[in-house]
C-alpha cells in the first residue's frame, strides 16, 4: 500500500514522491536500525566542524554540534542539512544532486577527502570531522574556492578538437573497442578529491596541472574521433604542469568515483616519451 500510495503521489503530484521517496527510505532505515540494536536507537553523535567566516574578524575555529541519529539520514550530507535547518542556519556547504553526480560536496571527512553524499555518518561511538578540501583557499565553512581548479580544467581544452566535419555533416563515429578506451575517463565529476590529497598539487598548485585535470587531459588524447593528439601533449610537456606527479597514488585512493587519476598520469608520460 505504500508503494502504491507514492507511485499515486507521483502521477498526482510530480513535485512532492522524491520528498516521500526520501522519508519512507529514512523511517525504513531508522526503524531496521532500532530493531537490530534491540531498540536503544542509534543515539547521539558528536559532529566537529571547521568554521570561518570571512565577514568576522575571526581566527579559524572548529564548532562542536550533537545529532540525534534517530532523527537524520544515513549520510554525511543528511547530518548537514540537519545541523543547518535544525541548529545553526549560517554553516555554509555546497551540495546540489545528493547522489555522487555533481561533485559539489566534496570535503575532508575525518582526513579523507570524499562527497557527503556518499560518506555514511558511522556509528554515534566515532566522532565525526569535516573539514574543507585541503590546501586550497576557503570562501567560507566548508566551501572552498575552485577558481584555479577550474581555471586548470579549461587550460587543457576539455573538448573535441577535429581537421575536418564529420560525414553527411552527422558525427563522428567511432568503434566500440574505441569508445571503450574512455571508461574509467569520462566518469570524472571534477570534485577536486583526488587534486587536493595530492602532495605535489599542495606545493605546486599554480603549476602543477593536477590528477584531475591530467586525468580528462588524457580523455581527449585517447579519444579516436579527436585529430589534436600531439597539440595535447606538447602543450602539457613541462617539467611543472605533468612531471611534478611522483606516482605517490593518493588521488588514486581519494576517488570517490574509483578511478585511477595516477595511472591515467603514467600513460601520458609514455604517450610523452613516444613522440
């Protein structure tokens, strides 16, 4: 009868089965929590916070909030929204589709970087630590500023670059065996995890090109229908905007999508050495 009753929401009102959707999956959840538990509930956790407003005359500071497990989402993101519409409405954090697909709540949680979408609370036991992404400038909270980020993503040209228009003026066609080279590159989501846990993104962040922006880099080099290879690499030849990656694999690991940024890095420098 539930679903019966939401699939009815949807056809009557399209607006409101995502809301219901939501809370049914939340009381599911909560409730098989209660039951597994012998009904003492999930409790309470501790939540630590980085704070900073640019508007006050304010040091950096981390502020502690307590929420009722009971009463919030599985997610990291749930437990923001909670804190922000229940307890202090100035916490400021980016997020947008809830569902690992716009990167926009990528931060530092308990020193990973990872989407507060995709991150579970934990249990209460196990405080919780949110951070921004490291090593960039903070704009405020928990909002970083992605203006180099982006501005490096640009420099690499991020699209199809060809000689001549395709066929009968329609596309430009491409084998499956082609266009299965671009899995595990296209999927990026430019959340910045995986160039903010790079040490050498941390030294060199005005030079050094970065995980991300190397890895969609090489989207474009590998792309069969794409006539601008070698521009591409020439133009990324440099001692700072590739060489400065070691090979130490972190962005690898802080991919939330579960790409290889390094390995992709690795190919470049040979699709390098090889013209």
């Amino acid at each position: 009868m539930m679903l019966e009753g939401m699939i009815g929401g949807l056809r009557t009102n399209g607006r409101l089965i995502g809301a219901r959707i939501h809370r049914a999956v939340l009381s599911g959840s909560a409730s098989a929590a209660k039951a597994s538990s012998g009904g003492g509930g999930l409790g309470t956790k501790s939540v630590e916070i980085y704070r900073w407003d640019p508007e006050r005359d304010e040091p950096p500071r981390t502020q502690e909030y307590t929420v009722d497990l009971d009463r919030c989402g599985p997610m990291v993101l749930d437990l923001l929204i909670k804190i922000k519409n229940e307890q202090d409405p100035t916490l400021t954090f980016r997020r947008s589709c809830r569902e690992g697909i716009c990167g926009s709540c990528a931060m530092n949680i308990n020193g990973s970087n990872t989407l507060a979408c995709l991150k579970e609370v934990g249990p209460a036991s196990e405080k919780l630590r949110l951070y921004p992404l490291p090593h960039m400038y903070v704009i405020k909270d928990l909002v970083p500023d992605m203006t180099n980020f982006y501005a490096q993503y640009k420099s690499i040209q991020p699209w199809l670059q060809v000689d001549s228009p395709p066929p009968q003026g329609k596309e430009h066609l491409q084998s499956k065996e082609d266009r299965a080279k671009l899995d595990g590159l296209y999927e990026c989501i430019l959340c910045a995890c995986c160039s903010t846990s790079c040490p050498s993104y941390w030294w060199n962040p005005d030079k050094y090109l970065g995980p991300a922006a190397l890895l969609h880099s090489y989207r474009w080099i590998i792309d069969s229908r794409d006539t601008a290879t070698e521009k591409r690499l020439e133009a990324i030849d440099d001692a700072f905007k590739l060489y400065r990656c070691h090979g130490i694999m972190n962005c690898t690991r802080a991919c939330p999508k579960h790409l290889n940024p390094g390995g992709q890095i690795a190919k470049i420098k040979k699709a390098v050495a090889a013209m």
